[in-house]
C-alpha cells in the first residue's frame, strides 16, 4: 500500500517508469525498480490511477477492451523481461532473460490498432 505521512509504518519503495507506447485508454509501459516489494508495480501504478490490464485486485479488468479480449488476458499484465537480482544464499549475482509470451504479444497487436 502507498501511506501518508503518519498513517502506519511503511518500508521504502521505488519504481522508475518509462512510456513505450500509448494507445485508446492503455499504455505500455517498461519499469525499472529500486526496491522489490511485494506487489510493488502492481501497487504503485494503481496508485497513480493506472492498474494494470487485467489485475482485478488493484482496479483492473473492468474496461469493455479486457471483457472483449479475456481469452488472451491471463491475470495482470506484467512481464519480467529481464530480472536481476542475489542470490539470498550464495551471495552470486543471478540474470534470467525471457521474450514476451504469446498471449501478451497477441494483445499488444490488438492494442496497436487502437493508436491515438
């Protein structure tokens, strides 16, 4: 959750974002984080008023465009393309790599013919 000033303890999070591309009511968008909190994207675009397609949790999945694409949404939109992190017991710096899956690039198709 995002706290004011004075409502509960919070721990620090930090998420860098960047506009790929925009479409009717969308955004792609590429994200960069500081910190890894739980839910943290999630969290954070909701936040500022963008949830993400599909994350019925934090106030997405409700537009007509994902009602009429729900055979390509599986979930909230979200994809690590690239993730680095420590390992917590070796100490090893680990990097993973993965393309965008089908159903996500099927859906940007759909969204692409949506330019403003």
């Amino acid at each position: 959750a995002v706290l004011k000033e004075g409502q509960g303890t919070a721990r620090n999070a930090v998420t860098h974002y960047t506009v790929i591309a925009r479409y009717k009511g969308f955004s792609l968008v590429r994200c960069e984080l500081e910190t890894g909190r739980t839910h943290q994207i999630r969290v954070h675009m909701a936040y500022k008023g963008h949830p993400l397609v599909g994350d019925v949790i934090y106030g997405g999945g409700r537009t007509q465009f994902e009602a009429a694409n729900k055979h390509l949404i599986n979930g909230q939109c979200l994809h690590a393309k690239e993730l680095s992190l420590t390992h917590p017991k070796t100490g090893k710096l680990m990097h993973f790599e993965c393309e965008l899956p089908e159903d996500m690039k099927k859906l940007i198709e759909k969204l692409e013919k949506t330019i403003l």
